[in-house]
C-alpha cells in the first residue's frame, strides 16, 4: 500500500510540497475532531474526583468551539490545496501526452490504439485527476493518526499497546490482500472500459455503413456484449473487493471489542484505574478507524494503480528520434528529394519496400503509379518521417531526414490527400492551422485561391462557422478544398500529393483541380497518381510493384517498354482514366 502511495506521488512530483501540507492539515483536522473526546474525559474525571470548577467548564466549552472553528479552517484550507492540484497535474500530464503523441511513428496509431488513447483521456486521467489529492492527503493523514493512536495506548499500557498494535497489524495484513486481488482485478476493469470505448467508437463512426447494409442488429449486438463485458469485469471488481471488505470491518469491531474487554480486565486487577477506564471507553470505537478508513480507499487507489499502468504504457511507446539538428538548407546542388536504397517493414517482420533508390529535382513532379498495395503510399509517407525507414536513407536538399529536427522537416512539407480531417472549429480556423501567423486577408487569399471562398461565405457564419468534427456538415469537395486552402496557406516547397479528385464529382473535380493548380505552382511535386492526365504531365514516374521500383522514366519511355505501365494503361477505364 506504502508502494502504491509512493508511485502516486511520483505523479505529481511537482506538487509534493502542497499534497505534505494537505495532509498534515488533514491530519490536524483529525486530531481536532478528537477534541471532544478528550473534553468528556477531562469532565467525567473531574466529577469522580470532585474538582470540577465552573472555569474548568467555561474552558472545556471554549476547547469545543475553538476545536469546531480551527476543523473548519483546517478543512476549507486543505480543500483549497487540494481542489486544484489534481487537475493542474494532468493538465499538464494531458499536455505532455499529446507531445508524445505528436512524436509518434504513425503506425502506432493504425493498429487499434485509438481507442486506447480516448479510454485512458476520458477514463484513466479523468478518475486520477478526480481522486488523487483527497485520496493522498486522507491516506496521510490516516497513517499519521494510526501511528499516533498506538503509541497512546503503549502509554496507557504495555498490554493494550501490544494488543492494538495486533489488532493493527491483523487489519493491516487483511488489507494487503485486498490490495493485491484489487490489483488483479483492477487492470481487467480498466481494460474493459477501453474495450467499451473501441466500440462505441466503432459503432458511431460506421453508423452509416450500418443502416446502409442494415447491420443494426449485428452491430447493436456487438456493443451490447461490450456493456455487458464491461458489467462483468465491474461486477467481479466488486465481488473481489467486499470479501476482505468485510474482513476489515470484522476486525475492526471484534478488535474494538476485545481492547474493550481487556482494558475491563485490567481494571478488575488494578492496573487501570477507573477514570483511564473510562477514557479509554469513550474512545475505543475510534481507535482502529483511522487504518479502517485507510483500507476503505483501496479500491480508489488500486483504480488509480491500474490507470497510471496504461498511462505510463503509452508513454513507454518509442518516439521516433527527434535528437537531430542540422540545419537544412534552402538551396542545394544536391536533388530535392533522394531515397538511396530504402528498405521498411511496419511490423518489424516483413518487408513492405526493398532498396527503394530514385531522385526527384526541384520543382519537377515525380508520380507513383502501381497496383494497390504495391508501396506508393508508404513511399510517401516516409518522406514527413510518418515511420523511420528500416535501412538505407531518405534525403531533403542533401541532408538526412532523421538528422533534421522534424519541426523543420515540416516546415517543408504540405500533404494533400483523399481523406480529408477538419477540426471541431470555425472554418477560418482550419485554414489558419497552415500558418498561425498569417493575418486575415492571406487566409482569406488563401481560400481564394482554393476555390473555398465563395462557399465559405454562403455558410451561416462566413469564416466563422464552426464545422463538425471531422468535416462532417460540408461535402467531400469543399473539406477537399479547405484542406488545400490550409496547404496554400503553409507554403511549403514540396507538395506530396494523393490525387485529391479521384472521388468527387465533375464540378467538385474542376474546382479542386484549379486549387490544386495554384498549390503547386513553382513547388516540387510527389503524387500517389490515379488518373492518367495527372500522370503525363509528370516530369518523371515510378512504377511501383511489391515493394519495388519496377520501372523509371517519362510517360512516352515507358509507353516504348511495354511493360507493366503500359498493360496497365491498355486496361485503365475509358473515362475515369486507371484506377490505383
């Protein structure tokens, strides 16, 4: 339990100072809450002994007032320290996941872990942030008061100290075990949550495909076991906890009870007289709540113990190397973009690309073409250091990318793709994040220049309207030109592009074909291509196939080959030119 206490507060290393004083104010509150106890005591044994006085009373009265006054000061100061801190700390914690985040390979994110990340946002942090300052003052504050009692009744006497010594050590033994099967129990609770989670998730972002394909049955299903999974692992959280529960409440009462009974022994035999006994009687009941109460915020602590371990999982996750720091030139005799001998795996196993080498000039347009799954997209995702390559090296202007802070790696980079992702925001916001430094008339030039404006304006609010999340009140073209807008905005010099009007319609493809225009203008161009006007104007095209480059060269050259470009031209689609 120490332990568990001690990993805690390794959490909020930077507010230790205020959880010490939170609990010793917790514990001084405590000791006044005693106060009339030892009040009666003092009374009762001035009326054995007859030396009661009407002073005695007056100051026994203004102990009690006094007492009440400083439980309220001490609580409302304690409270003061407390109220805030959980929630500073993971502010800061939340700030700190989403750097590391940011950091991350993005394959981290395409298996499965999206639902994690929103369990432990919405779940872990927010339990911790809730409990941890009351539940670490309190827990202070009881080991203190539990101590302190003991040692009272070593002074008391040697027997009664020896016995609730005993007594708190049989309590303390029982809530060690509650502890390590809260515990077990703990980790499975917490991955139910975010099992819950992934599924919820799942179920409301393909509600469309759902009703579409009527699978509303079938996938209500789904997410009912995933309540029902989460009810269990509650409920045998709970069935594992109240066993011990009960276990310490019996101590307690029947430890209550034989202190009780042995300080009645002592008495009868002389060695307690009889205002000690009557003191002690007063008392008794309260003197193992404090290890009692110690125990009882177990289940919040061993939750806590669970949370921080998918927490702490996450931050575990190596960051891709950011420790680079050269500077990378604005000019270069060097190619634009160079892959020398580029192998990758995403798994770490197989090989998805093997000794990719090929070199792109400044300001000409390189096109990927090939079957499905041949490679293309990872190519281009290599290049914003999305994953590490697996050996060989990727160069921008003569220098390797991994030696290059990635900030400044960006800073080069604008990617256009099919899927677009806008944020929960106002439109001129969206657009903004391409440059947060850029005054009103360039993000409106901006959208000019997108083929957004004139749309934009026709929305409720202009460049204010807040759109859904994701982009979900505009259609696949207008998200398609913001999200150029935004490019347009940014300015980079390379432009990686996955033909953004392979799914739109003729008028959307006009528009988001002129914005592409002006993206790309005087820019050096890496394009996922789909479409056969795209790929002839490109200054040189790779064929990609398995993980290879299969073949190099200029659309008429490899038309002369007869190879795989050309056989998969002879079957492109008449009108929407071939498919990738």
């Amino acid at each position: 339990m120490i332990g568990l206490i001690f990993r805690v507060l390794r959490v909020a290393d930077g507010y230790r100072g205020r959880i010490r004083l939170a609990a010793v104010l917790s514990f001084l509150k405590s000791l006044c809450s005693k106060a009339p106890f030892f009040a009666a005591y003092f009374m009762i044994a001035g009326f054995l002994d007859k030396t009661i006085t009407e002073k005695t009373c007056l100051i026994l009265g203004l102990i009690l007032v006094l007492s009440v006054i400083l439980q309220s000061f001490l609580q409302n100061a304690a409270d003061h320290l407390q109220s805030t801190a959980g929630f500073e700390i993971f502010a800061d914690k939340r700030r700190q996941l989403g750097a590391h985040l940011r950091r991350l390979p993005m394959g981290y994110f395409t298996e499965g872990n999206i639902g994690k990340i929103s369990s432990i946002l919405s779940t872990d942090m927010l339990f911790i942030e809730e409990n941890l300052m009351m539940v670490l003052a309190d827990l202070m504050s009881y080991l203190f008061s539990s101590a302190i009692f003991v040692a009272i009744m070593f002074a008391f006497n040697v027997w009664m100290g020896v016995l609730s010594l005993l007594i708190t050590v049989i309590m303390y033994v029982l809530g060690e075990a509650m502890k390590a099967s809260q515990l077990r129990f703990s980790g499975d609770r917490q991955q139910a949550s975010q099992k819950l989670t992934e599924s919820v998730l799942d179920f409301a972002e393909g509600i469309g495909i759902i009703k579409t394909y009527n699978l509303l049955g079938e996938k209500s299903k789904a997410l009912t076991e995933s309540f029902e999974y989460s009810c269990k692992k509650n409920l045998e959280f709970e069935k594992g906890h109240a066993p011990w529960a009960c276990a310490i409440n019996l101590t307690f009462g029947l430890g209550s009870t034989a202190m009780l009974a042995l300080a009645c022994f002592l008495y009868n035999f002389g060695k307690l007289d009889s205002i000690m006994l009557i003191g002690f009687m007063l008392f008794t009941f309260e003197l193992f709540g404090p290890i009692k109460a110690f125990y009882s915020q177990i289940t919040r602590l061993t939750v806590m113990s669970a949370c921080l371990d998918r927490i702490e999982a996450v931050f575990d996750e190596k960051e891709l190397d950011n420790s680079g720091h050269e500077t990378l030139p604005k000019t270069s005799e060097a190619p634009e973009i160079e892959f020398k001998n580029v192998s990758f795996s995403y798994d770490g196993n197989r090989e998805v690309l093997h000794d990719i080498t090929f070199a792109v000039e400044k300001n000409t347009m390189t096109a990927l073409v090939g079957p499905s799954g041949g490679g293309k997209s990872t190519i281009a995702s290599l290049l914003p250091r999305f994953w590490d390559v697996k050996s060989g090296s990727v160069f921008l202007r003569g220098k390797d990318i991994t030696k290059i802070p990635i900030s400044e790696l960006m800073d080069n980079i604008s990617m256009v793709f099919q899927r677009v992702y806008l944020f929960q925001d106002t439109v001129y916001n969206n657009i903004a994040m391409g440059r947060i430094d850029a005054s009103c008339e360039e993000v409106y030039e901006a959208a000019k220049k997108a083929r957004c404006y004139d749309f934009i304006m026709q929305l409720p609010q202009g460049f204010q309207t807040v759109i859904g999340e994701g982009g979900e009140s505009l259609s696949n073209g207008e998200k398609q030109r913001i999200s150029i807008a935004r490019c347009i905005l940014k300015d980079a010099p390379i432009v990686i592009l996955d033909e953004a009007t392979a799914s739109v319609d003729a008028d959307n493809e006009r528009q988001i074909q002129e914005a592409i225009n002006q993206l790309v203008y005087g820019k050096t161009l890496l394009v996922i291509a789909h479409r056969l006007n795209t790929i002839k104007k490109a200054n040189q095209i790779l064929v990609v196939n398995d993980g290879k480059i299969a073949e190099c060269g200029s659309h008429q050259d490899l038309l002369k080959k007869k190879g795989i470009y050309y056989n998969m031209l002879m079957k492109r689609n008449s009108t929407t030119g071939f498919c990738d």
